[in-house]
C-alpha cells in the first residue's frame, strides 16, 4: 500500500471518528459552518452581528423570517432553507447558552 494512500485513509478515519464523537444534539456541530461570518463562538466579525447569548425565541424568528425572505439578508435566507427546523432548534439552544 502506497504511503500517501495510507496517509489519506488514515485522515479519513481520524476526521470520522472526530464527528461520531461531536455532541450533534447540542447543536456545536450543527453550528460550525455560521463561525465563517458570525465569528468563533458567534461572536460576531465586522459588519456580521453576534448570535452568542441572543435569546432562543429570537434567533428563532429571525431565522423564520430569513427563511420566509421577509428579513433583507445577503445570504442568511438562502443558508436558513438548508436546515430542518429541529436542526434550527438546535442552533438556537447552541447559541443562546454562550456569553
């Protein structure tokens, strides 16, 4: 077996284990891709507010009206049609319980 093979299997089992042993259910997962623009921990970066610490019902009904295109965004509406709304809940538990 050639060495870079290997080495590419090896990273493939590595990563996969990695995911089995995030918490899915407590939305950190689900919650990495929005650090792109929200900022580590959604912290907020720039002109992209902070979600950490924002109140569940109101991350709820932001993400329903960016869902419903009734809140003007860049691409919050397109992002938010990607997700159930379980893994929406999940989001907004996730982000209300950081500081």
């Amino acid at each position: 077996m050639n060495a870079r093979f290997h080495r590419a299997a090896m990273t493939a089992v590595l990563l996969a284990a990695g995911a089995a042993q995030a918490e899915p259910s407590s939305g950190l997962l689900l919650a990495q891709p929005c650090a792109g623009c929200h900022g580590q921990d959604g912290a907020g970066q720039g002109a992209t507010p902070a979600i950490a610490g924002l109140d569940r019902e109101a991350f709820l009904e932001a993400w329903a009206a960016f869902r419903a295109d009734a809140r003007p965004a860049t691409v919050m509406n397109r992002i938010t049609k990607g997700y159930t709304e379980e893994e929406a809940a999940l989001l907004a538990d996730h982000f209300a319980s950081l500081q």
